[in-house]
C-alpha cells in the first residue's frame, strides 16, 4: 500500500507544478462558463412550457460543472500512454508491483491535482460574482462531499481502463474521441441531465457517466434529496468496482500479448 | 545452481505491414498484410551464480526480446524460461522483487523529479528498510560518484549522468542478478570505465550474476568470462572469448617490420597484408607455437621490429557474425528495423 500512496504523492505533487496552465485553463473556463449560463438564460427566456430543473439551479449546475471539468476522465493518463507508445512501460513492469494499483494511484493524482488548483479560485468567483448558491443545506454538502470522493474513484478507474486500452489503439485516436463524445452528452458537462429528452434517461440512469458529474450536482443542489445519496453513491461505486475488474482483465490480456515497443 | 535456464525459447512478432503511398494506404484499410518476425526461434543456454555473462549479435538478433523475456515482460510463444527457480511471466511480482535491469535506452527515473527523489520512490516501491537504503545509496553513489546531481531533476542530466544513476537505481534493493542492456550505449570513455568497472566489482566482490548485452566489444573483453553470440533468435556460439577465437578461426597475429623490402611467406602462416616492409602473419598458435615461428623468421630475415598479437575482437565477432549470415541464408531474414535500436 505504502508503495502507491508514495506513486500518488509523487505524481501529484508532479502535477500541482503546472500552475501557469492551470491559471490559464482557469481563465478559459470562466469564459465558456459565462457563455453556457447566457445561452441557458436566453433558453429560458423563451421557452414557455415547465422545466424539469429551474434557471438559477441550471447556473449552479454549469459553474460547477465548470469548476470540476478537469475531474472527467478526458483522455488516458498522459504519462502512460506515453510509457506505452515508447515502450518506457517495460520499466513499469520490472517493479514488484501490480500495474494497475499503480495506474490507479497515479489516475487520482491526475484526476485531482489539477481540479484543486482550478475549482477554488474558480468557485468563489462563481458564487460572489456569477450568481451561484451554495449547497441546498448542510446534509446536502455532506452527501455532495461523498459523492465526490466517489467521482475521484469512478473517474480513476475511467482513466485507468482508457490507459489500459492504449495498448490496443497505438496508433488510432478513435476511441478516445468516442470517449470524449459520450461524456459530454452522459455525464452532464454541456446540458445538465434532467433536460435531457425523457427517451434517453432510462440510458442515462444505467450509464456510469452520470456519476461523473450530475450525481453530486444533484446531491449539492437538493434536487437529489439527501435520502436518495445511498442509491447515488452505491450507483457510483459499484459502477467503479466493475471498470476497475474490467481495466485489471483487459491488461491482463494485454500483458499476455504486449508488445514492448523498441529494443 | 544455475539461476537461469531457458531451453528453446521461442518468440515471434507479428507486425502489420503498412503499404508505401496513398494507394497503399487505402488498401491498408481494406486489407492489412502481416509479417511474422521470428526473434527467438529456439534459443537455449544455462547460467550459473556468480557468472559474469556477455550476451552478443548483431543488430535484431534477438538479444532484447531475450532480456524481456526473463525479466518477466514479454510472454514467449513456447520453451521453458526459469530464473532463480521461477517462471518470470507467471510470478511477475516476486521475480521482478529480486533482480535488477537497466534497459540503456530508456531511463526508469522520473523525469520530472530529482535524483535522489526518484531513489526514495524506488525504496518505498521495493520496500527496503530505511537503514539498509541510507548504507546501499551511500555505497552506490559513491562507487558511481553522482553525488553531484542527486538533487537534480532527471531531464537535466547528461547521458552518462543519467545512465550513471539509472544503474543506481537499479540495485538500490540489491538483486543478485542483475541484466544490462547496453549500459554503455552512447557514453564517453571514462564513463564507459566508470560503469565498467562498476560491474565488474560488483561481479567479484558481491558475487551478482550480470547479463550483459553490449555492441562494445571492449566492454566484452574486459569483463566477460563466458560470451553468448545469438544471430537470428538462435544461438550461434557460447563460450570463453578463447573458445569465440578458435571457433571463428581467425587464429593469432604476428606483425613484422623488415629491414629490406625482401619476400617472406613462411609455409605455416599465412601474409594478411603487406605493405612496403611491413608484414602481417595469421598462423595457428596450436599447430605452430608462437616462439618456433618467430625465431624462424629471424633467423632466416634482417628483422627491425616484431610483435604478437591477438586479433582484435570486432574481427572476431564480425567473422561469427558474417558465419552465422552464410548459414542463415536459406531462411527468411527479418527486415531491417525502423528503430534505431
Ligand atoms: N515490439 C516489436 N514488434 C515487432 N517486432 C519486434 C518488436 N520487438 C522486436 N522485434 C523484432 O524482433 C527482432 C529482435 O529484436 P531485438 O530487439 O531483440 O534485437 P536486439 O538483438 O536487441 O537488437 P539491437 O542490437 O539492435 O538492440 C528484430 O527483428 C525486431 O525487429
Ligand atoms: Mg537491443
């Protein structure tokens, strides 16, 4: 165990150096957040009928989306697809560990370290500036605090499978469009789930993408009740229990027929 | 005890075969067509504790797919492979606890960390006691003097530097066997003898069995006992470096200055080169003892200066090499590689 805490330091305090990127993510961020909360606006200006959420708990839903975007399992960890492609990953391999427990102790680094540096700068602004609430009561911030920590795991094991799977996909980049395709229509990140069209929802609910970002939303909001954050988590973590089996199959697979590139 | 014994280890590679120009390319797509590369096809030795090995061929030969192997990071088609008693792809974990590796193409510090930070990951991920790390770390860095750039971040060291420390790294839990593959790749002369000398201390004095792929023949000469040559994923030749000579029959030299520009070809050695009045003699030093030749040629010549010698090992090696070529004709050879290693 010590040995992956100490990958996870490590890594994460690798990544918290990138402070001028953050700053600029940051600034990027803030803007397309003001465009979404005025296109949200101006859609609610002009639609008539009931919506399922109302606009100011559509701006809290979109500043926080903004705030913890670095948080979704984009892409594959960087460093290990690139120890894959060079071939750097026969290192990986000589050391006594288990692969994956490593490529997950790394994934949560790289799934927080940039969040912390961006989401609280980000979050006062947003709520002494750009009108969002804060958490629906104190029940709610301690479920949304749990479920939380169950989108850093659910995203890790994510990441940790996208990492896996560049084993196979050397070369094409298909996949990880794909992936970046469904999380921004499943998770929430561009239109908050609940205005989803009511066809698509059963989907949404089986998916592990709403866990991502749209549970603990909810869960902040009070638009999940409290009494309903078991069921969310237990959604939450049971979906990373199977990506995690999944990920550890899938290297073991790829163990069997890798191919460590160069001599 | 052997601590390796492999046995007619096989491994191919399938490589998809991609088509030149944009035609090429599209029928890719359709079709692709594959080719099989043969790395290891049968290769068998044993090695006992306490043996310094140097393991040799040609570019692609296969020597680290063999290194993979038994460092438990490639699975091989079929053979037997143990190390210290286990199967490395099947124990992975508890093989890879006990030995060592340097890959000299690639680095396993962080790069992004300083030296010494990279050490202390090490530690934790071997689980070394903190004691034991301080006295081992003391030891290496001083034998390998990279004192100076312990606290600097990896991506600033220079090529010996880093391979200096990632040899470092590599026995910081102090594996018994230890595998080099090209350690000296690319380094200046004295950090060649650094880490040459390094292992060679740590083959004697600590009795590590070492495997150690090189291109530099020097690095054979000065350290191995025992050579391997591997050509074509098979096993061409395995033996002392005497044993490598007599094999490749290149037999020894004898280098004469004459006085005169005269004839001399005596009937038991045969003239390699002539030039104005130097003249270069190979002969059997079985069939023809060195002393009787040599006062021969004195006494029959007006001779300035004489010298015996053994032929430099590249030639050795280039003759085994160029052998091994002749014999392999008949099979497909694998294409040259577009890596550069
Ligand atoms: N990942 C791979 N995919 C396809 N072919 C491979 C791969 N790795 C090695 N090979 C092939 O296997 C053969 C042996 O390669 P290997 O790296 O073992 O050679 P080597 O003896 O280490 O050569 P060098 O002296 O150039 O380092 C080569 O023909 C090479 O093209
Ligand atoms: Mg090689």
């Amino acid at each position: 165990m010590r040995a992956y805490v100490a990958i996870f330091e490590a890594r994460f305090r690798a990544l918290l150096q990138y402070r001028a990127a953050a700053l600029a993510g940051l600034a990027t961020q803030v803007f397309w957040g003001l465009v979404r909360v005025m296109i949200f606006t101006a859609f609610y200006a002009s639609s008539t009928g009931a919506q399922p959420m109302t606009l100011p708990e559509v701006i809290t839903y979109v500043w926080l989306t903004q705030a913890l975007l670095m948080m979704l399992p984009w892409r594959p960890d960087p460093d290990v697809e690139q120890l894959i492609r060079s071939g750097n990953v026969a290192y990986e391999l000589v050391r006594p560990v288990d692969l994956h427990g490593l490529w997950l102790a790394r994934a949560v680094a790289q799934r927080t370290a940039p969040v912390l540096l961006r989401c609280l700068p980000m979050v006062v602004l947003a709520y002494s500036v750009f009108g969002m609430a804060g958490p629906a009561g104190p029940l709610p911030a301690l479920a949304f605090a749990v479920s939380l920590c169950a989108t850093v795991a659910l995203s890790a094991a994510l990441t940790a499978l996208l990492s896996v799977s560049t084993f196979f996909t050397l070369t094409g980049r298909g996949l990880h469009s794909l992936v970046i395709g469904v999380l921004n229509l499943m998770s929430g990140a561009i239109i908050p789930l609940p205005l989803l069209p009511e066809w698509i929802q059963p989907l949404v609910r089986v998916l592990p993408f709403r866990g991502l970002l749209d549970t603990p939303f909810r869960l902040y909001m009070g638009h999940l009740p409290p009494e309903a954050a078991l069921q969310a988590v237990g959604h939450q973590l049971l979906w990373t229990v199977l990506l995690v089996l999944a990920g550890r199959w899938l290297l073991a697979r790829a163990l069997r027929r890798v191919v460590v590139q160069g001599g | 005890m052997a601590q390796i014994v492999v046995e007619d280890l096989r491994k191919r590679f399938v490589v998809a075969e991609r088509r030149a120009g944009m035609l090429g390319a599209l029928a890719g797509v359709v079709r692709r067509r594959h080719r099989v590369v043969e790395a290891l096809a049968g290769v068998g030795f044993r090695v006992d504790e306490g043996e310094l090995v140097g393991y040799i061929g040609p570019n692609g030969a296969g020597k680290s797919t063999t290194v993979k192997v038994l460092a438990g990071i490639l699975v091989p088609d079929g053979g037997r492979c143990e190390v210290q008693g286990r199967v490395p792809w099947l124990e992975r974990v508890e093989h890879v606890a006990r030995i060592g590796v340097v890959f000299g193409q690639r680095t396993q510090l962080w790069w992004d960390l300083p030296v010494v930070e990279s050490f202390e990951l090490l530690r934790e991920i071997y689980r070394v006691d903190r004691q034991q790390y301080r006295v081992r770390l003391d030891a290496l860095v001083n034998a390998l003097d990279v004192g100076a750039v312990l606290d600097v971040p990896v991506r600033q060291l220079s090529l010996g530097q880093r391979m200096r420390c990632d040899v470092v790294a590599a026995l910081l839990h102090a594996p018994q066997l230890l595998f080099l593959d090209e350690p000296t790749i690319g380094l200046d002369a004295p950090a060649k003898l650094a880490v040459r000398e390094f292992v060679r201390r740590l083959n004697r004095e600590r009795g590590t069995t070492v495997i150690l792929t090189t291109h530099d023949m020097d690095d054979i000469e000065a350290l191995c006992s025992r050579v391997v040559v591997i050509d074509h994923g098979r096993i061409s030749c395995d033996g002392s470096l005497d044993h490598l000579r007599e094999r490749a029959g290149v037999g020894r030299r004898i280098i004469v200055d004459l006085e005169r520009d005269e004839p001399l070809a005596p009937t038991d050695a045969r003239v390699v080169s002539r030039e104005g009045t130097r003249v270069v003699l190979a002969f059997d030093p079985v069939r023809t003892p060195a002393a009787a030749l040599v006062a021969r040629i004195t006494r029959e010549h007006a001779v300035r200066d004489l010298f015996v010698e053994n032929p430099p090992i590249e030639e050795i090696v280039a003759r085994l090499y160029g052998e091994a070529d002749a014999r392999g004709e008949a099979e497909p050879r694998p294409e040259p590689r577009e890596d550069p290693s």
